[in-house]
C-alpha cells in the first residue's frame, strides 16, 4: 500500500523525515491556487497523481490534515492520518475564523502576514536551534497568494463529520490547535504543532501499527 503525503501550510517532505514507515510514500507538493479557486477544486488537482487502482491511505499534518480530509470527500482511502490538525469546524480558533470571515487574511499586506520568530517558534512549539531554523526558512520562502488563500480556506472550513478511518494524532502542546478544543483525538503525543517532527518515532510505530494489516 502507498501512503501519500501531505505537509503543513508551504512546507515540504522533509516535515515527514522523522517518519518512518514500512510502506511506500509519495509527497504531494502544494500547488498555486487559482484566482478565488475553492478547497474542494484545489483537492481534485492536489489529488490527481494518486493511484486510485490499488489501495491506498493519506497523511496530512495541519493544513495537510485539512487537505487529505477534503480529498477523502470524493476517493476512498484505507487510511487518513490526521496529524496536528483539526476535523471539526468548532476545533478552529475563534481567531481564524474571524479573520477569514471578515476576509482579513486576503488584504492583509505581505509584512502583515509575518510575525516575529520568537512568537513563531513558541506557536508552533520549536524549542531546538535548527527546529527554530527550519521554521524560519519555512516562513520565510512562503508564496504570499498561497497563504493567503490557505489562511481563508483554513478560516471557512466546515469541517467533516462524515468520513470513517480517520485516525488523528494530535500533541498535547499544541497551540495552533489546543487540545483542549478538540473533540476526539485517537493517539495523543507530548509535543506541541510540531509533533511530525518531535515525535517522529513515536508517530511511525502508530501508523505502522495501523496498516499491519496491509502488509
């Protein structure tokens, strides 16, 4: 079985680099939206390199976790690990929703999107030099109009109440999307919004367990 991939807002596949499975991978790279492109026509073009003749599962982190579960709306993965990020519109904070309702996230202009590092770190819970490191340049080398769109679509989400195999592992620090509004999460790990990074290991045996029986 292959397992696709999926990272967080303009990341690449190193954010799976930790994970280790006793499956093939394939990442999806983020694509440019289209001018006012919905979330649902971003997922059809997000997914159309998938192998849907033979089984298959998803794995998202953060907006990742959003996209897969967007995907899974119209193909029929075994698997959709949902890793640090939400299933419920209610698990959004009340501050993004706001900001993408009121279309905040779409005028704001480019220096109004950054915030400082120290700020980003403690948000996204990277403690060590080259977690720090890695984030920065993440940040920094994210297409405007891509976050943008992602912020608003994150934003909006109505969530999804209506897929089964999903399997969420979330960290317990996480403040991005705090434990303490979700509603149900299957696997709880010590990190915070980079738990793909810092709990790697323990996140591999959870997957590896789960598609035993695919072997």
């Amino acid at each position: 079985m292959t397992v696709y991939q999926i990272s967080g807002l303009g990341a690449g596949k190193e954010v799976f680099g930790k994970i280790k499975l006793e499956h093939p991978t394939v990442f999806i790279p983020w694509l440019i939206p289209e001018k006012n492109e919905s979330i649902a026509s971003y997922a059809k073009r997000m997914a159309k390199d998938i192998n849907t003749s033979e089984p298959f599962s998803l794995m998202g982190v953060s907006f990742g976790g959003i996209m897969i579960q967007e995907i899974g709306r119209f193909l029929n993965p075994e698997k959709k690990f949902v890793i640090s990020s939400v299933q419920y519109q209610s698990e959004i904070p009340l501050s993004m929703r706001a900001t993408a309702k009121l279309g905040l996230s779409k005028r704001i202009p480019s220096r109004g999107l950054m915030v400082s590092k120290g700020v980003t770190s403690y948000l996204f819970g990277a403690k060590k030099k080259s977690e720090k490191e890695w984030l920065n340049e993440i940040i920094g080398g994210i297409d405007m109009e891509y976050l943008r769109w992602s912020l608003t679509q994150i934003g909006i989400w109505k969530g999804n109440t209506g897929q089964n195999d999903i399997v969420r592992i979330h960290g317990k620090k996480d403040l991005l999307f705090p434990a303490r509004k979700l509603k149900k999460v299957d696997y709880w790990l010590r990190g915070g919004h980079l738990a793909a990074i810092t709990d790697g290991a323990e996140i591999s045996k959870i997957i590896n367990s789960s598609l035993k029986a695919y072997d």
